[in-house]
C-alpha cells in the first residue's frame, strides 16, 4: 500500500526544488496534496504538471493573513490536514554590514514568522495523528560567511520542531525538521546569475561534501515521505540533516 495513502497534506513553496519534489513524491504514495507559491507562471505550470486534482493555492509564506487564508482554503478542500511541509523560504546571501531592517524583516517573515502562524493557522483542521515537517538548513550548524540572517531563520525552525511538539503531542500533532546541505536546484541560479561565478560556488560546494557531490531534491522529498508518513510516528521533535557528510565528517 502506498505510504501516504489517502493523506491530505500541503507543502508550502511546492513550484519548484525541493517543494515540487516533495509534492511529486506525495502524490505517488497516495496522498491528496495541496501546494503553494507566489510567482504565477510557476503556479500555471504546477497545475499542468501535477493535474487537476492537485489545489495550487497562490499564497504569500510571508504574509500573516495569508496562512489564515491557506488554512481557510486547505480546510475547504480537504476537510482535514494529516502532514504539512512547511518548505516556503529565501536564501538571501550578503555581508553583515550589507543588511538592513527591511530585508531582515522579510527574510525572518518567510522563514520564520510565517511557518510559525500558518501551524497557529492549521490548528483546527489537523486531524490526529498529524504530522509537521520544517525544512531547515545546515546553515543552523555553520558558521559559513554571509548566512547571519539565513542561519539565524533556520536556526529558529529547528527549536520550533521541538517546542511545537512539546506542545501539540497532546493532541497527535508532531514536528520535525529536515536540515539539508546543498542541493542542485535552481536557488543558486537566483543566488549568482552570473554562470562562471556560479560554477566555482557549485565546485566549491562540492569540495566541502565529504560525499563529493550535491544532494538531489528527491532525496529530500524521500526524507519528507517518512517523516510525513505513519512509520515515523515515533520520531517527535528530531531533525534529519540530509548533507552528504558536510556538518559532522
């Protein structure tokens, strides 16, 4: 039987990456599956790409009212929510000296604020048991240059994992988080349009992986696929860092 069978589940920021992935890997384990984003050709092609039975919400991860909104929408569709991959982030990359409140503030909004009340926003419509997944970052672990607002972000989902379960196991409601390393998607092409530079980054990367390669979305969206499904089920406030080696070789 499929892993997901007959789950509802939403995966935030699923256009693209390790999203799309994730929701693809969903959908072969048997789950209805509803997914986000923002950029409206991304959404069009989401809808072709995954069929009609899929709900492609158009939903801002940084907006406040709109995890209300998703919840509303989620909880019309569905009825219930068994998983929810809160996936939706931005990796902005500078110099300490080069932030300023605005761009701190949208950044810690994606990755942060916005996670912490779309869960408040769910809350009525998880079935129990649920599941919660929140992809984090190694950049927690790392004290890698330029990652200060990005590391920090992600540093506040990992002791969200663990105090959201503390407080929602009472109700069948358990968080975990997934810490990946680099992965090949498209976020470095936004990182470093520039196509040399990208490629020392990606060779540099790579040299830093005792591994000797980047991780694949899928292997990520396989990680998403257990711990969203019942044979985690006593997996409860952990995190799986997925890097290849990168934070503990």
């Amino acid at each position: 039987m499929p892993r997901l069978q007959s789950k509802a589940t939403l995966v935030t920021g699923g256009t693209s990456g390790i999203g799309l992935a994730t929701a693809r890997r969903f959908l072969e384990e048997g789950a209805r599956v509803a997914v986000t984003g923002t950029n409206p050709d991304r959404l069009a092609e989401t809808r072709r790409t995954l069929g009609p039975d899929v709900l492609v919400v158009e939903s801002d991860a940084g907006d406040v009212a709109a995890q209300a909104a998703l919840a509303r929408a989620v909880g019309e569709a569905f009825g219930r929510l068994d998983a929810v991959v809160i996936n939706a982030g931005v990796a902005q990359l500078r110099p300490l000296e080069q932030w300023d409140e605005a761009a701190y503030d949208r950044s810690m909004a994606i990755n942060l604020k916005g996670p912490f009340f779309l869960i408040q926003a769910l809350l009525p419509i998880f079935a129990s048991p649920a599941s919660i997944v929140l992809m984090a970052s190694i950049n927690a672990h790392m004290g890698m240059a330029g990652t200060t607002v990005y590391g920090a972000s992600k540093a506040g989902l990992l002791s969200l994992a663990r105090t959201v379960s503390g407080e929602l196991i009472g109700r069948g409601i358990r968080a975990n988080a997934i810490s990946p390393g680099p992965v090949l998607t498209a976020i470095l092409d936004k990182l470093q349009p520039d196509a040399a530079e990208r490629e020392a980054t990606r060779s540099w990367l790579v040299s830093q992986i005792p591994l000797g390669r980047m991780g694949e979305a899928t292997e990520i969206a396989d990680a998403a696929v257990y711990l969203a499904s019942d044979e985690s089920r006593f997996v409860v406030g952990s995190e799986l860092i997925i890097d290849g080696g990168m934070v503990n070789l």
